[in-house]
C-alpha cells in the first residue's frame, strides 16, 4: 500500500461560502466509527445504532462467502457485520438483516467488501472504517458536466471516476502512476476523467491546465497531461510549447490557443465544478458523482471502485 503525503489546499476565503469548504481530512475517522445511516449528531441515530447491536449477535451469516478468511479475520468480519446498521431503510445491523431477510442487498453488498478487505490484508479497524465512509450515510453525488472531454475507457461503463488536479501539486503529480495501475486492472470497466483544478498560489497551474486543453484540441489531452506532470518542476509557457513539439502538435495553433486563452472558460468551468462539489484541495477523485472520503492511499480508491462495481 503506497500512503499519500500531504495534499494542496486552496487558500480559505473569508466566511464559511459554499465555494470554500474543506474536503474530507485525509486522516481516519476516530477509533470506532459509527456508522448511523444518517444524521451522526442525532440522539435517536445513535439510540438506533444501540439498540441495533444489543438486539443480538449473530455468529452464522448467511449470503456472504468466508470460506477463505483466516481464523482471526472471519472473527473481524463477524464484529464488523454485527457493530454496523445496514445501508438499507431497516434499523438492522448487516448481520442481523442478513440473518432474518432472505435477500438485503445492501447487507450482502456490505459483507462481500468487508471480505474482499479483509482478504486483501486490511485490519479490522482500516475496514471498519471503509465501511463507514462507503455505506454510512446517504452520499451526496454530483452531477459533473462530462459532455466533450477527453475520457479514458468506455462511455457506458458502470463506474466513472472523475479526478480534480493541479498541475502544480506535488502530490497530484506522485498519485498518477498509481491511478493508471489500479484503472489498467480493471481491464476497461472504469470511465476515467481528468479535470482541472489549479490553486491560485501556483503561478503556471492555470497556464498548464489551457495547455492541456489546447493539447487535447488536436487529440492529445493525455499524453500533454504526461508531460505536464513529468516537468513539473519548470513550467511555464516556453515549456508548454516545447512539450507541444514534442508532441508533434501544430505549435502555430497550440500558441495562437494559449496566448488567446482560448481554453481559460473551460478550465475555470471545470474549477467551479469543483468549488461547487465542496473541493479546495488537490488531488480529489469522485467515483459515480461521491467524493472519496479519508483517502490516505490508492487503496482507498480501489475500495470505492470496487463497492460501485458490486452488483
């Protein structure tokens, strides 16, 4: 598991405007998350959560297949399904809603990521606390504009994930090989979006971010994003129109492109989005419109791919 280091945060604005909330903390949530279905600060949430663990434990789950979990890691999975309310409308832990109910989907969703955690390694706590972020409450999903862009995969796919970077963030730079491994093993089944989120304090990251849109106007959106982050180091625009010979663009165009701003509606289009969506920090990946929460590692990312991909 590759951990993340610190990401790049947009300058606060003064007063709490809906364009300047925080994201999520990449830190985890506290030692026992609890995960309520809805309001967390909510005494009767948390009065259900109680009754919820106390109605009874249930040591044999149906539905979900553990045959393969080691000894120690079947106990989590019971203490996992058996502490969580279900994702469904019944004031039910998993295990108990799959223990009663012959088909939950939600409850059997939740215990075969549980296991797939579980399997790959995962503590008890870092899946408790997956759960939590994936299946707690009802997630608030954005409605991106994706119309025209340079996408990778298939139009179709059942899972789109879209990325808010900064040319000039470090660690948007280091999270790009990670994130073309883990869509690689997916084998097509994921639409990727890269969209344009540069930090006022970074002096070339809206130049770079034109640059990448001018690229893509002559079909090569990706490969200018490559080069744009390998030298990320000494940007600036006599840089960009090195990279567009490199690239074998027509550098003509691709300046008349940069010095008309041509582009500079689309990036600030895509920076609203973003504002609008709750971001001011970089990097930033939403799976089916829901912000990945707490995302300390590329794990993270696969573990909300792979809870959107679950039937």
């Amino acid at each position: 598991m590759c951990a993340f280091g610190t990401s790049c945060k947009e300058a606060p604005t003064s007063g709490p405007t809906s364009s300047s909330r925080p994201v999520e903390s990449p830190a985890l949530l506290g030692d026992n998350p609890v995960r309520t279905g809805g309001d967390t600060t909510s005494a009767s949430a948390r009065d259900s959560v109680g009754a919820a663990r106390r109605a009874r434990f249930v040591d044999d789950i149906p539905g979900v297949d553990t045959t393969d979990l080691a000894p120690t890691a079947k106990q989590a999975f019971l203490r996992i399904m058996n502490d969580d309310l279900c994702a469904c409308s019944h004031p039910h832990t998993a295990a108990i809603c799959l223990a009663d109910k012959d088909h939950c989907t939600e409850a059997t969703r939740i215990g075969r990521f549980v296991v797939r955690k579980l399997r790959r390694g995962a503590t008890e706590k870092e899946t408790a606390h997956a759960v939590n972020d994936i299946f707690g409450e009802k997630p608030r999903r954005h409605a991106f504009n994706l119309k025209g862009l340079a996408r990778k995969g298939p139009g179709g796919a059942r899972v789109t994930v879209v990325e808010f970077s900064d040319f000039q963030c470090p660690m948007c730079k280091q999270v790009q090989p990670l994130v073309k491994q883990l869509l690689a093993s997916y084998g097509g089944k994921i639409a990727f979006y890269s969209r344009h989120y540069p930090l006022p304090h970074h002096q070339f990251a809206e130049l770079a971010a034109e640059a990448a849109e001018a690229a893509g106007a002559q079909g090569k959106f990706w490969e200018m994003k490559d080069l744009l982050f390998a030298n990320q180091e000494r940007l600036s625009r006599d840089e960009t129109l090195r990279m567009a010979g490199e690239l074998k663009l027509d550098v003509a165009r691709f300046t008349g492109d940069l010095d008309a701003k041509k582009f500079a509606p689309v990036v600030e289009a895509s920076r609203r989005e973003g504002r609008e969506a709750g971001l001011n920090a970089t990097p930033s990946f939403f799976v089916n419109g829901v912000l990945v929460k707490h995302m300390k590692s590329i794990e993270t990312l696969r573990d909300w791919i792979d809870a959107a991909l679950d039937p």
